[in-house]
C-alpha cells in the first residue's frame, strides 16, 4: 500500500496528485518520486481561454483545469494495481 501525506489529493487521472497547501499538481515517477509539474497554462485562443497544468493520459495530452484543482477536497484514494490480461 502507498500512503502520501494528507495534503496531497488524487485527482481524476491516476499518477497525478493536488497538493491542497502548495496549491501544485505532482506527478508520480516510476521511481517512486512525486515530481512537481511546471507552471500551468495561462489561458490563450488555442486553449480556449482556461487555465490549468497539462497532464499525459495514455499518450494523450489532456489539459486539468485549475478551478477543478482547487475544489478539490481531501480524501482516501486507492491506486489501482494493473491487471494481466
């Protein structure tokens, strides 16, 4: 089982986590590591105007949203071991 400090939230794609105080989105390595991610987008014509981090899902770009961070509350959550098929 791994246990990450209290402030540190999952959000809704798995390797990634919010921390509630520093108000920074992690990335977990396969090392074991949480690594920072760097400074969110700032909102422009080609992101249609939001701002948040950009984050890789299954080789696909994906943009989370800064307000869904913050609304974030703290709780429990379960990584999920991958399955053989």
């Amino acid at each position: 089982m791994v246990k990450f400090p209290k402030e540190f939230v999952a959000i809704k794609y798995p390797g990634y986590f919010w921390n509630l105080n520093e108000q920074k989105l992690y990335s977990i390595k396969i090392s074991g590591m949480l690594h920072p991610l760097s400074v969110p987008y700032t909102p422009n014509v080609f992101n249609n105007f939001t701002t948040g981090y950009t984050v890789s899902v299954k080789g696909r770009k994906r943009i989370v949203d800064i307000e869904y961070l913050k609304n974030l509350k703290p709780a429990d959550s379960v990584i999920p071991l991958e399955r053989k098929k």
